[in-house]
C-alpha cells in the first residue's frame, strides 16, 4: 500500500466529502421540513471531524509524529473557514 502523509489524507477526504455533500444537495434539494441527504451528509460531518479528530490524537500521542498534530489543525482550519463562510454569506 502507497505510504500517504496524514495531512495529504485529510485534505483528499474533506474535499471528497464535501463534494459529495454538495452534489447531493444540488441533485436532491432540501425543503423547509424535509432535509436532502447534502445537508444530512454536512450534519454528519461534524461528529465524522470530531471522531477524526480523537483518532489522530491518539495516534499522535502513540507515535509523537507531528504530522497527526497537523492534521488536527487542518480540521480545525476546515471548520473555521466554513463557519467564516458561512456567517457571510447569511448576512
């Protein structure tokens, strides 16, 4: 198996998942009172960074590789770009 850094990782998944993420809510629109399986997936994105997020700094605590630790920021760096984009583009 190809021996990817972390980081690298951590970027292709998010890019993916959004993308899918925001496929599904163009092919799949959500309504006022029906959620589209695109908001559902951005729903749970969230608990998905989180458990990520433990497991990284597990895995950083287990091998002191710093690379786990960038990783980490990268995910925080991803929500903190969305909530900024985000609070943006509802005002």
């Amino acid at each position: 198996m190809i021996n990817i850094r972390p980081e690298i990782k951590t970027i292709v998944f998010f890019i993916f998942y959004f993308a899918i993420a925001f496929i599904q809510e163009k092919t799949n629109p959500s309504g006022v009172c029906t959620p589209g399986l695109g908001f559902l997936l951005f729903m749970l994105s969230i608990p998905t960074s989180i458990i990520l997020s433990l497991i990284l700094f597990y895995k950083y605590h287990k091998s002191e590789n710093r690379q786990y630790l960038n990783s980490i920021f990268i995910i925080s760096g991803i929500w903190i770009l969305i909530f900024i984009f985000l609070s943006f583009s509802n005002s």
